[in-house]
C-alpha cells in the first residue's frame, strides 16, 4: 500500500469509525458541574508507588479531578461540604495503568469499535491505557468518545500504526518504512496526531528503528518494540524504550533458533542479553496474559472459558472461538507439558530481568482472544507474582512504573499533591495477596468515585 493509499485508508476508518460511535447508545454521562467539589477518603491505607509500602491511616482530598491534600488522617481538615467516603479497614491503590492495550486492532476484526470495551477497564480499575499499535485517527475518535462519558473511558494514550517492513504482518494497522528518509514525514505526522508511543514491528529493520527512536525522542515520543529483525541487544543500544512480549528476548537465547521451546537461560547469550538490557535502562513489558490467553494454551477449556471471558460481548468472544484453531498449529501445537513448560522458561526470565534490575511494565495485549480488557491486567500481576516478583513490585510497576513509560508520571501513578485523581479503593490488602486487587470497592476516575458494577452494568452482552 503506497503512501497516498494509506492516507486515503486513514481516513475512511476515521469516519467509519465516526459513524459507528454515533450509533452507539450510551447512557449520558453525569455533568461534572454537578458533581460535590471536594471528595475525601478518609483513613485509609495508601500504597505508596514510590516506596513501594502501605502507609496506614491516610486521608486523601480531592478537589475537581487532581489531588488536594494526602497526609494522616488527623492532618487533614476536610470540608463540611465534601463527600466522605469511609477508609477505614480498606486500601488505596494509584489508578491502575495498562501498558500493552489495542483499541482498535483486534476489535476491526470483529467488526466492534473499542467504545465497546472501554468501560471495562474502568471497571476493574484501570484508568489509563497505553496502545501499542491501533488504527490512529480511530483512536482520537475514541478520545473524543471518552470526552463525552468520562466516567466510562479511561485515559487514552494513543499509539502509532505498527512500524514494519515492506510486508504488512498486520494491514489493519501496520505502516510499512523500508527507507531511514520515510521516517521524518512519518514521525511528524504521528506527533500532529498527539500519539504517545511508536511501535515498531516485526519487518522493522535497524536503519529505520534507529531513526525513528532518535526522531521519537526528539519529539518526546516513547519508542516500543515488537521485534524479530532487529536484535533486541541492538534496539536497547540504540535507546529504545520498551521491549514488548517476553519472546523479544527469549527467542534471541534458543538453543535452537527454528524451535520457541528450546529458549536456554543457562547460556551465555541469555546472560548477555539480560546484562545489555539491564545496563541500558531499557524497560520489558512481558504480556503473560497473551502467552496464556492466546497462544500456549488455546486449546485448553480453563483459558478459553475461563470466567473474565465472560465479560465481553457476545461477538469478540465468537471471535475469539473462531480465531483460536488458528494457534494449534502454531503456538498451541504439540504436547501441553511442553508448553507449560516453555510458558513457565518465559515466567523464569521475567523474574531474572526483574532481578537484573530492568523495569518491568505490566502490560496484556488486550483485546487479543482470552485477554480481556481490564480483567487481565488483574491475571497479568498474578503472572508475575507467579514470575519471582515481590507484590509491592508489581503494584508499582502497574501504577508509577507504567506511568514513567508514557512519561506521565509527573500527572499519574503516585498519590500526592497536584496529581490527578485516578484511585482503586480495594476491600483487601494486595500485599498479602496480589488477588485481592480484583476485590474493588471504589474506582475513582477523573476526581469522580464510581462504581465497578454499575460501570460494567453499561457493557453490552451482545
């Protein structure tokens, strides 16, 4: 598809996509003027992100959507006018931030549009997400969307079409850049766009990756990768930010290059890539859930009927069953024990990245088949508590550590002064269990407490 195709594809979807948000029939949102101007939660216990421990006996004002005042609960005078929501034997998380999302991939597929789904990250707590390769001007229509139902979107941090080859792996999304000159109109037009984070993809070579991560930072554009052309070990050396999907790593450490289960930790290749990623400061977003979900163990009744699945609509999960025979001879072929068996050599190099030092981000490439949004990104930090991740890790992984991704975290994912006010209020202590941030009392969006069944109650069935 040359370049004068590819605009003219762009703005079709944008408005197939207008006229499929305009058919939609949502519930009016709530006028935010009507909203009380101050919110106090009131002796709480309060994850701190940045130290990465509870702080008991926490009072947190909100004032409109951005915190007003934290301290202990008896520092902090709270209004006569403003709505108290009782924290006492309950716990405070940061909003919860997705890293590894598709709102428009997937989804096209299916013939849905990603208002479908969007409040199912609200209702789980999720109150920012990061795309990592989407159709972009559909994504701004969905901003648009999350504009007029605030207290149904969440945050949307748009991403870049897949950044590949002169092959598509992926038409509905992909840009093909073959040539290190195409990189500069493509960067610009992506940064008009308002996109947060570039994807390159699989057919990426160097050259092109090089250029687009220094035009990228030029801009103050994150740069991700999915990549099987260009060696991880170069990427990071070329400052790349994030490594997306735990086989960008392990399937450059196989014994066995044409066999994904023959990944050898033990070697000194594996040793040296883990040193490389570490010392760059290059983060790794594992995507668990999707090995889980999608590729390892499509075939398997507890992945594919599994209760989150239950929570999308009828069509995204008649297409999840109609994509899945597709993994048997691929992914999810061969005996099963060889695949847990290779799922858990890929949890095993998570959890030594981690001890390396490398960030981790807590991502789940939802809305792919089994992964779904929201919901997974619960499953996704059982994955790595399961990987050798202390709970406290990944908590701050999925609220400060993702927010340092999107270089966000000045606005997002810590509790203080100033910040915006996106909390989890939790019925249980997720560091006694990391299960527990399923048990979700108070999703707190944009200053406005909300709750997750009514959220969900919005979701079609159909």
């Amino acid at each position: 598809m040359n370049d004068q195709d590819r605009r003219a594809f762009m703005r079709t979807s944008a408005f197939a996509g207008a006229a499929a948000l305009g058919l939609g029939h949502w519930p009016s949102a709530p006028s935010r003027g009507e909203l009380v101007a101050d919110l106090a939660i009131r002796d709480v216990t309060l994850f701190d992100s940045v130290a990465r421990r509870m702080r008991p006996h926490q009072t947190i004002l909100i004032r409109g959507d951005r915190i007003a005042a934290v301290d202990d609960a008896s520092a902090v005078p709270i209004p006569p006018s403003a709505r108290v929501i009782d924290g006492r034997g309950r716990w405070a998380l940061p909003g919860l931030i997705d890293a590894h999302v598709h709102l428009t991939h997937v989804l096209y597929q299916a013939r849905m549009t990603g208002d479908e789904i969007l409040p199912l990250w609200v209702a789980h707590g999720v109150t920012s997400v990061r795309s990592t390769g989407d159709n972009v001007p559909a994504q701004r229509l969905l901003q648009h969307w999350v504009a007029a139902h605030p207290d149904l979107g969440p945050r949307i941090f748009p991403g870049s079409f897949l950044i590949d080859g002169a092959t598509l792996d992926h038409p509905d999304v992909g840009w093909s850049l073959t040539d290190p000159a195409q990189v500069v109109p493509f960067v610009d037009d992506m940064a008009a766009w308002g996109v947060s984070t570039l994807k390159l993809y699989v057919g990426c070579e160097r050259p092109v990756g090089q250029r687009v991560i220094a035009e990228a930072h030029a801009r103050g554009m994150a740069v991700a990768g999915h990549l099987e052309h260009y060696h991880p070990r170069d990427a990071v050396a070329d400052g790349i930010d994030s490594l997306e999907h735990i086989y960008t790593i392990a399937d450059f450490i196989r014994a066995n290059p044409a066999d994904r289960h023959s990944v050898d930790l033990a070697s000194d290749a594996a040793k040296r890539l883990i040193d490389q990623v570490a010392a760059s400061g290059t983060a790794v977003d594992p995507t668990l859930m999707v090995f889980w979900g999608t590729l390892f163990f499509a075939d398997q009744q507890e992945v594919v009927e599994h209760a989150d699945n239950a929570l999308v609509p009828r069509r995204l999960r008649d297409y999840w069953r109609a994509d899945n025979p597709r993994r048997f001879k691929d992914f999810s072929a061969g005996p099963l024990s060889i695949r847990q068996q290779t799922f858990r050599t890929y949890q095993a190099l998570t959890g030594m990245l981690h001890r390396a030092g490398v960030p981790i981000l807590v991502g789940t490439d939802a809305a792919e088949p089994q992964v779904t949004p929201g919901a997974s990104l619960h499953h996704e930090m059982a994955l790595l508590v399961e990987s050798g991740l202390a709970p406290a890790d990944v908590l701050a992984s999925a609220t400060l550590g993702n927010a340092k991704i999107l270089r966000q975290d000045a606005a997002l994912g810590s509790v203080g002064v100033g910040k915006l006010a996106d909390l989890v209020l939790l019925d249980a202590d997720p560091l006694a269990r990391i299960d527990n941030t399923r048990r979700i009392r108070h999703v707190v969006l944009r200053g406005a407490p909300l709750s997750p069944s009514t959220v969900l109650g919005t979701v079609s069935r159909e």
